[in-house]
C-alpha cells in the first residue's frame, strides 16, 4: 500500500477530490497517511494519526515507502509548539508551519527546523496551559490550527501536543474514556460533551479550574460551565447541553 507525506503548512482534506467539496479535517506539516486511492489530481487518503479519511491535491504531499514510513513511525515524535515557525527546506525556501506540525518528518525530508518542539508525555495538568495558546483562534470546521480550528479539533491537538490521542471527530472522543457522575469529580483536563436536542453529541471542551470550560464556539473561548451545559458568558444564556463528563487521563 502506498503512503504519503504532507509537505505544507495546513492542507485542507477534503470530503470529494475537488476544491469546492466541504473541508472534513486538515493535515500538518510532516504527518504521515496511507494512499487508499490515486487519481491524475487527487488522492483519497486516510491519516496514520487518528484514521481521518478525505481527498488531498497530488501536488500537496510527496508519496514515500513502506520502509521511510516504518523508520519515521519508530522514531519518537517531535511537534512544533510556537504558534508559528518555520521550516527551511534544502533550496533555503522558507515554509511557515503552525503548532502541532510534525517536525520530527524533517529527517525524511532533509529540511531544518530550529523553533521550539515538544515531544513524549507531559503532566495532566499541563492540557489546559496548552488550550490557552489557542485563545480566540477563530472556529472553522475541520480546522487543526491556530488560524481555524473545530471543536473537537481543538481538543484532538491540545491532547497531541502533550503526548496524548484523540480520535479526531466528537462522536469518536466521546468513546473514550471513563464517564464521571458529577461535574465535581472532574479535574482540569477532563473533556466535557455535550449533545443536541436528538441527543447525538455535537460538541466538547477542556474543563478548568472552578467551573470554567475552555472550547471552540465562534473562536476559542472560556465560559461556565454546570450540570446544565455551557453558559455562555457573553451571550447571558445557555449555548450546549451538558451530556457526559469523560476522564481519558
């Protein structure tokens, strides 16, 4: 099976191979994917990290072997922790990268990154010193970064970022974990879930420190949060209904 590379900054995966088909998630600079289907100008790919499956344009990833691919994933992951870096590449052309991008790739790509990374496993407690970085970074759906991000996105690269895997879509993270009875068992970094009036659950957030979440609504943004749902603090009124409270860590 072939596998491929993204070589960009934020590269949009798309639901059909064409521009104008709807954004359903993005790749970072340097993450890995298996090509399930190649056409002359699109392929359908599925991400190694957490399975997300769309079409990329040919020109926006370089195709690699099962060997590169296998030496890469053996190899501890390194991520770009700056809201925004960048990559030199062998021809001294500069390619802005945003946080969360796999620079740890450059090993196969033979570009250089000197710029702040993390890599392995950070503190529980360390999640939501990362969500503040994404402050009022505006919501787009699919978005993984700081210049547009979804939901359940936000969540997936906060939890990334420390060492941590998310599935990538909200029904998927809503799997995992353990369910807590209360809001008062939960600690910073428990995620919250929240559903809509079929009862399929529709939206998450990072839970704070007394009572506060931090999640994607309009842009990244802290409100309250009780056995109600979110309450969102501008607005005066209530904005998701709470579900489940789920502990990963």
């Amino acid at each position: 099976m072939p596998y491929g590379i993204c070589t960009l900054s934020i590269v949009p995966l798309r639901a059909d191979p064409a521009h104008s088909s709807e954004m359903v998630s993005q790749l970072l600079y340097g993450e890995l994917f298996e090509i399930k289907e190649a056409q002359k100008k699109w392929s359908q790919v599925k991400n190694d990290f957490d399975g997300s499956s769309g079409w990329i344009e040919n020109i926006m990833f370089k195709p690699i072997s099962d060997d590169d691919r296998n030496k890469l994933k053996d190899h501890p992951t390194e991520l770009s922790s700056d809201l925004v870096e960048f990559i030199i590449t062998q021809q001294d052309e500069l390619i802005p990268i945003t946080m969360g991008a796999q620079v740890s790739s450059n090993k196969l790509l033979l570009n250089t990154f000197d710029g702040l990374l993390v890599s392995g496993q950070y503190p529980k407690e360390n999640l939501v010193k990362t969500a503040f970085a994404f402050l009022n970074a505006p919501f787009l759906h699919g978005g993984r970064s700081p210049f547009g991000i979804d939901a359940s996105g936000f969540v997936q690269l906060v939890y990334k970022l420390n060492g941590y895997f998310l599935l990538r879509n909200v029904e998927g993270q809503a799997t995992q974990g353990e369910a807590l009875s209360f809001i008062e068992e939960s600690e910073p970094g428990d995620l919250a879930f929240f559903d809509n009036e079929d009862g399929k659950i529709v939206h998450v957030g990072i839970i704070m420190k007394d009572n506060y979440l931090i999640h994607s609504h309009g842009k990244v943004r802290i409100d309250r949060l009780d056995h109600t749902g979110i309450f969102n603090v501008d607005e005066k009124r209530y904005s998701h209904k709470l579900r489940v409270i789920k502990k990963v860590l």
